[in-house]
C-alpha cells in the first residue's frame, strides 16, 4: 500500500486502524496490530482493570505512560493514543497529552462530541509537536467534518450506526454516512469505521469513497486481546440479529446479550432516562 494516503501520513503498511476500545486495550494488542502493518491505538483506560483504576488525571497520565513503554518494548512500529478533549474545564487532556509528545507518540485519535469539539488550539499543539491527528466524531457530518479539515486534520473518520460500543445519535448506517462524510473533504482522506470486520465490508467501505478502514470490535476476537476467551468466542460466534441496542451517554450503545446488556435493554424498554443507565452501566466497566 506504498502510494496509500493513510498509511504515507502514519508510516504503516496497511491501511488500517485498530479502535481504541477504552478499557479493552493494552501494549499486547496494540503492538501486535501495529507489528502486523496497521495502527494499534492504546485507549485512555488501556492496561487497566476496574480494580487498578486510578482516580486523577495525573496518575492517569503515568499509567498511560507505562503503557506507552510497554508497547515500544513489543514494536518498533508506529502507534497511537486516544484523545477524549472537552472545550471547558478539560482536566485530563492536558497530562496525557503531556505524557504524548514526551514519550514521542506520532498519532492521536482525536474523539469529539457536541459542541465545541473541535479545539483550535489544542490542534495546532498537536501538529506544532509533529503529532498526526486521526479526528473522529461520534456524530460525524459534513459541518463538522470541514471543520476539522480546517483545524488541521490529517485523517477524517466516518462512523456508521453500524458500529458497536458507543453509537452516534443520528441513526445513519455506514453505507449512508461514509460517502457523505468523503464527499465534504477536500484535502483529508476519510476512514470508514461501523460493522467493518472483513476483507468484503473492507472493499465496501473503498468503494464508498474511503481510503482505509477504522475497527474496533472484531480486535476483541483476537488472540492478543485480554478479555475473556468466553467473551471472544460470544463475539466470533455471534451476527447482528444477536446484538443488543439502548440508550446511554452520549446517545447509544450496542452490546452482546448479558447480565448487565439484558438489564440495561429492560430499564431502556422502562422508560429509565440516559444518565440512569449510564450509572448502571458503570463507566462501561460492566460491559
């Protein structure tokens, strides 16, 4: 893939980036996604477990960073970290970002919600640090994907209602929002991510105007990855009819049946609001 735009602007081989996948990621599997060729991406709760959780920004940041340097033991390829910025009183960006640019990280995964996402300064601190921004909004549009092409980013993402995990809050699948999202830039090579798992949806997701894929869930299966082999082998031997769909925080979230999956699906059909099911969710510990 020598003359593919993604992978010149990452230094990978294959156009593929492995999502963050916040508590589900650690140096295993991000190495081992990047020693295969693509961008293994450490999630900000990567490494950790509910029990070795840390509660400030700042001992988040170092556990990042042990992370960080467990990774570049295992490779000597490229990876990434993911941003979760907020426009006001953002605590946690700051050290972690900090902690990026001294461990020499070359890619953010830079996630944004609501307004105000796009932050104009914290772009150009990225990019005056030589830092490539992979900017992917959980409710992309054309709006907003200009704006970050204009606030200097290097990799647009376009996700899909397909997807797992966090959902975007406009129900727009990924067949419909990645050539929208691809005709609105200019400049930027756009990424499909939602439902993408294999090499027919990859060559789906090209056809629709992409120039790399963005997956997270089908690197839950993996061999590499630290959750248990029950869980892998739910999602190896499940299909969409089986998965589960309710409201949360921000909007969506799609799961495997469960304990928790079932309860949370009862409280939905209850009538519950997002911020109770959200507290039952426990931070997505539980999920």
């Amino acid at each position: 893939m020598k003359y593919n735009r993604i992978c010149q602007i990452l230094g990978i081989e294959k156009p593929v980036i492995q999502g963050p996948l916040s508590w589900l990621t650690d140096a295993r599997l991000v190495a081992a996604v990047s020693n295969a060729g693509g961008l293994g991406v450490l999630g900000p709760n990567a490494g950790l477990t509910a029990e070795t959780a840390v509660s400030t920004p700042e001992e988040t940041a170092e556990k990042m960073r042990e992370e960080i340097r467990k990774t570049k033991k295992l490779t000597e390829k490229p990876f990434g970290v993911n941003l979760i910025p907020t426009p006001e009183n953002d605590i946690w960006t700051p050290p972690i970002l900090q902690v990026i640019k001294e461990e020499g990280v070359k890619a953010v995964v830079y996630t944004g919600y609501g307004d105000g996402a796009i932050i104009t300064s914290l772009f150009n601190e990225l990019k005056a640090s030589g830092i490539a921004i992979i900017y992917r909004d959980i409710n992309p549009t054309p709006e907003n994907t200009r704006l970050a092409e204009k606030a200097g980013a290097d990799i647009i993402v376009a996700t899909g209602f397909d997807e797992g995990g966090t959902l975007p809050g406009t129900a727009l699948g990924t067949f419909s929002i990645v050539p929208l999202i691809a005709d609105s830039v200019k400049s930027v090579p756009v990424m499909a991510a939602g439902g993408i798992a294999d090499s027919r949806t990859a060559r789906a997701a090209h056809a629709l105007g992409a120039k790399g894929v963005f997956a997270g869930s089908v690197f839950i299966g993996t061999e590499e990855s630290r959750v248990p082999q029950s869980v892998k082998d739910k999602i190896i031997n499940a299909n969409g009819l089986d998965l589960l769909l309710f409201r949360t925080l921000p909007d969506y979230y799609r799961s495997l049946p469960g304990k928790l999956a079932d309860k949370l699906v009862s409280m939905d059909k209850a009538g519950a609001s997002n911020e109770e099911l959200a507290q039952t969710m426990g931070g997505l510990r539980g999920l």
